[in-house]
C-alpha cells in the first residue's frame, strides 16, 4: 500500500519558518561578504619627515687604561688616576647626575707562545671609562683638556644630542603625514580611484642618531680642543591605511 503524507497546518508553517531563515542566512552572508569587500578597498601608505635641529647636550666617553705586572698593581694605578679625573670634573662643576661609570674591566694580558709552548700570563689590563654628560656645548673643549690634564689616557667619543627630542619631532611627524598623503595622491589617481577617509596612522621609530666625534686622547695638546657641535636631524616615519571610494 503506498505510503502518504499528510501535511498539516503546522507542518506547512515549519516549512515557512525554514525557508524564512535560509533567507535570512543569504542575505547575512550577502552583506557580510558586501561589507568585507568595502573594509578590502583600502591603500596602505608610508611617508617620512624630518627635521634639523642644533644638539643641546654633549656626552663625552673618557677614562683611564692602566697595565702592570699584577691585577693589584694595575688597580691601584688606575683607581689613583680615576680619583684624579672625577676630581677634577667635580672642580669644573659637573653634577654627580651627570657622571657615570660606563665601562671598568680587568683583563689577563697573555704572551704569544712558540711553537710547542703554551701562552702565559704576562700582566693585567684595568679600564675604567666614565660616560659625562654636558649641558654647555660651549664647555667642550675646556673639560676635553682638563680630563687629559688630569690623568685620563683613553677618549671613546663624543656624541652630540638632544635631551628632550618629543616636542620638536612634531614637525618630523606632520611632514611624514603630508608625505604619505602626497603619495597616496598619485597612486590613486594612476588607478582611477578616488581617496576615502585615513582609517589608521601608525608610526615608526622616531628620533635621532647621536653625532658621534671620536678622537683619541694622545693627540690632544694642551689647550682647548675646538669642536664643531653641527645639527642633528630627527626623523621619523608613518603608515596610513586609508579608504577607497
């Protein structure tokens, strides 16, 4: 006997209620896909600006390397002429903020051996480097020549800088806005688009690299060494996401 079936008002409204969501569910994934293609329409962008600025501190790497037969030796030696050197930038007037110990080692110092021979201790190395931050350029050269007066053989560097380099990246910042939006200009208009809204801004690095002088204390006489502080440039850069219309 052949099976039938019978569809009862609830069944037929169940059927609707069915039909109604996968209408519901097309149309979700219609306008999610619609919404995913105008969220894709979109130009990421980088730009760079910069600025140039005169340092307003210096920093200055100097100490004392001393050798002797013994460690003790070379120690004492070197902590003797170290004394010297922090005396007398206390006399120039250098704050304790602005001094600190930036290097000390003591090492072996070993003899080449010949052939068939082992190498052998033949004295000891003490370094002490004090890293001396200067607030007035114009002061340089007169504690360049007052630190090789006083005892300190060994000069790394100088490095020009800026202390507070935030408020005058402003203008660094603001050039790398305009310079990603310039680009982006061009790109669209090649394209045959039109720009929508910026929608990100992320910014990279920032900053400066210090002006490094180095020379070397032996070379020095003694008067006061001339040195030219220049500019520093601070630059920084940007990535824009920004719409299509």
């Amino acid at each position: 006997m052949p099976h039938s079936t019978v569809k009862t008002p609830a069944t037929r409204t169940g059927q609707w209620v069915a039909i109604g969501i996968g209408v519901l569910v097309a149309l979700g994934l219609f306008a999610g896909n619609a919404k995913a293609e105008e969220i894709q329409r979109t130009i990421t962008i980088t730009g760079q600006g910069q600025v140039s600025v005169k340092p307003d501190i210096a920093v200055v790497d100097s100490g004392v390397v001393t050798q002797a037969k013994t460690a003790a030796e070379a120690l004492a030696a070197n902590t003797e002429a170290m004394q010297s050197v922090f005396a007398a930038l206390k006399e120039l007037g250098i704050e304790d903020r602005d001094m600190r110990t930036s290097q000390f080692s003591v090492n072996a110092m070993h003899t080449r051996p010949e052939r068939g021979e082992t190498s052998r201790i033949s004295g000891y190395l003490v370094s002490n480097l004090v890293s001396v931050t200067l607030r007035d350029l114009d002061r340089v050269g007169e504690v360049l020549d007052r630190l090789v007066s006083n005892g300190s053989n060994e000069l790394r560097g100088i490095r020009f800088q800026v202390e507070k380099p935030g408020p005058l990246m402003d203008g660094a910042r603001e050039d790398a806005v305009k310079d990603a939006l310039r680009k982006a200009k061009i790109y669209v208009a090649a394209a045959g688009v039109a720009l929508g809204p910026v929608l990100t801004i992320n910014e990279h690095g920032g900053g400066g690299r210090p002006q490094p002088v180095f020379a070397r204390a032996m070379a020095m006489e003694a008067a006061d060494v001339p040195i030219a502080a220049g500019e520093q440039t601070l630059s920084t850069s940007v990535t824009l996401v920004i719409g299509l219309e």
